[in-house]
C-alpha cells in the first residue's frame, strides 16, 4: 500500500499518520503495563490494589484512545460528544487509580 493512497482532511497525510501510530503505541504501551499489574494482582488477594490501578490504567489511557479514533470512523458522534464521552473516561480512571492510591485497598 502506496503513502500516496492515504488522505486525510484538512492535514497533511503524513501527519495523520504520525498521529495514529503514536495513538497506537500509547494503546500498546498501557496495556503492557496493565497486564505487568494484573500479573501482580495473580501473585495473591492481598495485591487486589494491582488490578484496580490496571483497570484505572485502562480507562485513563486506552479506551479513550481507542475512542478518539473509533468514535468519529464508526459513528456519527460529533466533536462535543467525542470530548464528553473521552473526557469521561478519563475521569472514571482517574477518579479509580485515585480511590485505590489514597483509598482503597492496596
């Protein structure tokens, strides 16, 4: 498949391309991380903690990048609903890795 065969709107092909590999690499990178914490979490129920900041992990990272770029392909879902739906996301694991640092178990 030929560079020449990709477009993109008001950007440059290459740009876009940038974008979604590094999209990508985020994707992959946290869930490495996730299953190094779920591999914790499997060792004994005292590290139930692992497996809280692996799903925070996985809501603050992954799915909304998965949803930044499945949103506007699948859907016809409009730049302010993308924002509230990812920015929610964010905040569901956010608001997790924060209740299991300083409140939950660990």
């Amino acid at each position: 498949m030929a560079l020449s065969q990709f477009e993109a709107t008001g950007t440059d092909p290459l740009l876009a391309l940038a974008v979604l590999l590094l999209s990508v690499v985020s994707v992959v990178l946290s869930l490495l991380i996730a299953v190094v914490l779920i591999h914790g979490y499997r060792q004994g129920p005292s590290h139930r903690g692992m497996l809280l900041l692996a799903v925070g992990l996985i809501l603050l990272i992954t799915i909304p990048e998965v949803l930044r770029v499945g949103l506007p392909t699948a859907t016809g879902v409009g730049t302010i609903g993308q924002s509230v739906v990812v920015t929610a996301c964010e905040l569901l694991g956010l608001g997790t890795i924060v209740w299991t640092v300083y409140g939950g178990e660990v």
